[in-house]
C-alpha cells in the first residue's frame, strides 16, 4: 500500500501563517528539505497530523530571505541552519542559530547550486 | 546562583561509538544548556547523485549507516519506484518485511548492549551482543552481507530466501526469544538499571511532538504513532500494536525497544507464514522523472526519502532525513537540568546514528 501525501505550493510570505496554522491544527514538522535549481532553491516543509503526511513547497529565488519558524517548531531550527549552512538559504530569526558552527566543514555552502 | 562552568563533551568518548560533541553548561553538576555540534563524519553522499546514475546511488544511500543499510536502500527504491510507479512482487515486499524486522532487531540488540556498557554491566553488554551476533549470521546467509547487504533493487530484490531457510530463521528466533527474555529481566527489573534509567531524561507528550520526537523515543511519551502503520511493504497484511509506555523518561525507551524486539520476532513470523510464491522483481527500464516522498519506520524511527528526478539517469535530489537528526532537538531538551553523571546515559537513550544524522 502506498502512501497518499498532499504536496502544496505557497509563496514564501505565506510560510509563518502555514506554519502557524499546522501548529494550531497540532501537526508535527516533520522534516524540511531543500534543493538546489538554477534559479534558487526548492524548499519543502513536511507536516504530519496523525498519519497524514502534508508538504508545503516554496519555490524561491537564492537572494530571497525567508523568515524562521523556530517560534512555533523548536525543532525546525535545526533544519535551517542545515539549510543556511550547507545550501546558502538565507533564513533570518531562528531561535538557534549556529551562525555555520552546526557542521564542523571546511566548505562554504557546498550543496549551494553552481557549486 | 552556582558557578557555571562549561565542560567539552566528545566528539571522543568512551560511551560514543560515534563522534558527536556539545558543549555542556554546568552549574554545579546540572546541566543548564546543551549544544550540540556535528560534522565530524560529514561525508557528502547526498551530494554524489551528480557522479552515480539512480542505480548505482543505491549502493552510496546504504552505506549512510551500518545498522540501518538495509532500510536506507529499501526506502530510497521504494521512492525510485514510486516516481517509476512501479509495483514490486508481493514476494519482494514480504523479503524486504523480514529483511527490515531483522534490521530491528540487531539494532536493539546493539543498543541494549551499550546501554548495558554504559552502567557498567559488561557480561550483560557481551550477553546482548552475542545475540545480536546470531542475527548477524543470519543475514550473512541470506544475503551475503553482514553490514552492507546490497540486496535491494529499484523494482524489488536481487536474493529469495526458500522455505528450508526462512523455517530454519524462525526455529533460531523462537531459540533466541527464550533468551532474550531472560536477558531483558534484568534491564526491566534490576534494581540498579531502574536507579539510572527511572525518571531521568523526562520528555512529555507535548515536548514530544513540539520538539520533534520520533520512533520508539516518541512512543515512550505516550504518542501512539508507528510509521509501519501506514501499510508499506507488507505490514498492511500483519498484525501488531504500537508499542507506547506513558513513563516519558529513559526507562520507558528502554521499555519500549525491548517489546518491540519481541514484536519483531512476532511479525517476523507471520510475514514467513504469510510469503507467497512467485518473482522477486520486476523489470524497469527508462530514467526516473518526477519526485517523491516515501516514509520508513527505521528501528530508531521515522525516516524520510525524497526524490527528485529529472528524466535523465542522474538525479537532482536525494535526501534522508534520519531519525537522529530529528530526535538532537528532544536530546537537548532532556539534557537541561540533568546531572552531569547522567549525560552519557541520556545521549545513548535516543539511540543515536551520527553516521544517519550527517549523511
């Protein structure tokens, strides 16, 4: 049997209000992955309610700054310093910021495109 | 206030098999703050789906850990196989079932074993690894492999197991269940054990799911959630209960892994009562283009591969979010506030996978 999840396409202004809107709803931030394109990044906030698998993905350009969600998932701030160290995604307000000391690597952004 | 003092814990340690390391804020002995960093095993597999084609990535996603190979290759296929959409042999998914179940198993075991080195009871250290040892044995004879198995397939598996070697497994686990039995007595009723495990590392239900928590580390909080509930492989043909304990402390992870060892050796025999007969993979040609999502309860909880493919033999994208990672963020949690003697106990009951976590 293979598993249904729903994969939903928002601007990446309207992250907090999902996010705050997941929480509320008590789902839990399951992961957040990020791509490298040509053009910037493909990010993908996973949420599951019970066994409800929900993805939300913002699709933006590298320059485009986009806002934490610590506050309402603690555990997100993990991500976004894998996020911001391995891959350059400019994130501002997470809750612990490593300020790229998560990863003990030598390399500046090595999943960044063009890399 | 006390004096705060801030102590380097690893990345080598006695109680690490793996390099991790935080740096501890102590006042006094209690830990006040916890921050970890890691990086130390860093290798870059996601990274080289840019000089390996989908198929030969496989071979690289399951070398991100040498307990759980097994389960990275089969939830990267499942992810291939799902953009292919492909449906595998209903043999292969038993296969894979008993191949995961066994992955649990020697992953508990393990962990029993260095939960026992680490409050210095080693005969019961070597007793666990011992049986851990067998299972071991057992996936040499079916597939070749003790670590790295290599048996998974996009489109099923590469090894059968026949009905003379799955009877003789479920002969050699009934043996072993007798055993083990005996062993785990002693972590659930030792008067020692319950004196550094009970009411240490307490994690609620809500810090749970705030902060994360997955696998056998969520259901100790009371969360009834289990990943194989969702009918991949052939669980949706096998009968288990999740395993919870309401105890949120390190008592209950350790509860919880030890049922669960039993429930594998339960599920285990039904998927080899249940096999059917036929092929073990099917063919599948072309390039994969698309993506997708494939979740996989790992012995220490939810994994998540994705994929993303562009048509062309190499991917974009391929990422595992491993159990570990997502479990450092309740690690933290249950670290504050703890006493100093307690942290190389609390880091080893989230069971942790640096190699998973840094990929």
């Amino acid at each position: 049997m293979r598993e249904q999840y729903e994969l939903i396409v928002i601007r990446h202004e309207d992250l907090l209000e999902t996010a705050k809107t997941m929480k509320d709803e008590g789902a839990r931030l399951v992961q957040i992955c990020s791509v490298s394109t040509k053009e910037g990044f493909e990010l993908s906030y996973s949420f599951a309610k019970g066994y409800d698998f929900i993805n939300y993905r913002i699709v933006m350009d590298a320059d485009t700054q986009i806002t934490s969600i610590s506050d309402f998932y603690p555990s997100a701030s993990l991500y976004e310093n894998e996020m911001s160290e391995l891959f350059g995604v400019k994130i501002e307000g997470m809750q612990l910021d490593y300020r790229d000391q998560l990863y003990m690597i030598d390399a500046e952004t090595p999943f960044k495109g063009g890399n | 206030m006390g004096k705060r003092t801030i102590v380097p814990f690893g990345p080598q340690h006695p109680v690490l098999p793996e390099p991790i390391h935080l740096d501890l804020v102590l006042e006094d002995e209690k830990v006040i703050e916890a921050i970890p960093s890691i990086g130390f095993v860093h290798r870059g597999l996601e990274s080289l789906i840019s000089k390996r084609d989908f198929n030969d990535y496989l071979y690289v996603i399951e070398r991100t850990c040498g307990i759980c190979s097994f389960m990275h290759g089969m939830g990267y296929c499942e992810a291939v196989e799902r953009i292919f959409d492909v449906e595998i042999p209903d043999r292969a998914k038993y296969l894979r079932t008993i191949w995961c179940e066994m992955s649990r198993l020697h992953s508990h075991l393990l962990w029993l074993g260095l939960l026992a080195d680490a409050f210095g009871f080693e005969a019961l250290f070597y007793q666990c690894w011992r049986m851990r040892e067998k299972i071991l044995d057992m996936f040499e004879a079916s597939t070749g492999g003790r670590v790295i198995f290599s048996v998974n397939k996009v489109g099923g598996v590469l090894k059968d197991m026949d009905s003379a070697m799955l009877k003789g497994f479920v002969a050699e686990f009934d043996s072993m269940e007798a055993d083990v039995r005996k062993l785990t007595k002693v972590f659930l009723k030792d008067y020692t054990v319950k004196s550094r495990l009970k009411d240490v590392g307490i994690l609620t239900k809500e810090e749970a799911i705030q902060l994360g928590a997955v696998g056998p580390m969520m259901r100790a909080s009371g969360i009834e959630l289990d990943t194989r509930r969702l009918g991949y492989c052939a669980y949706g043909d096998l009968d288990f209960d999740i395993i919870t304990s309401n105890d949120c402390d390190s008592f209950g992870r350790c509860k919880v892994r030890i049922e669960e060892i039993f429930q594998s050796f339960s599920l285990i025999r039904q998927a080899v009562d249940k096999i059917p007969e036929g092929n073990i993979v099917v063919p599948v040609k072309g390039n994969p283009d698309g993506e997708a999502f494939v979740r996989v309860e790992q012995p220490r909880g939810e994994a998540i591969y994705y994929v993303k493919a562009n048509g062309t033999k190499f991917l974009d994208r391929a990422r595992v979010r491993t159990p570990t990672f997502t479990n450092l963020s309740p690690l933290i949690k249950i670290l504050q506030g703890c006493d100093y003697a307690d942290v190389p106990l609390l880091i080893l009951t989230i069971d942790p996978c640096i190699s998973c976590t840094e990929r």
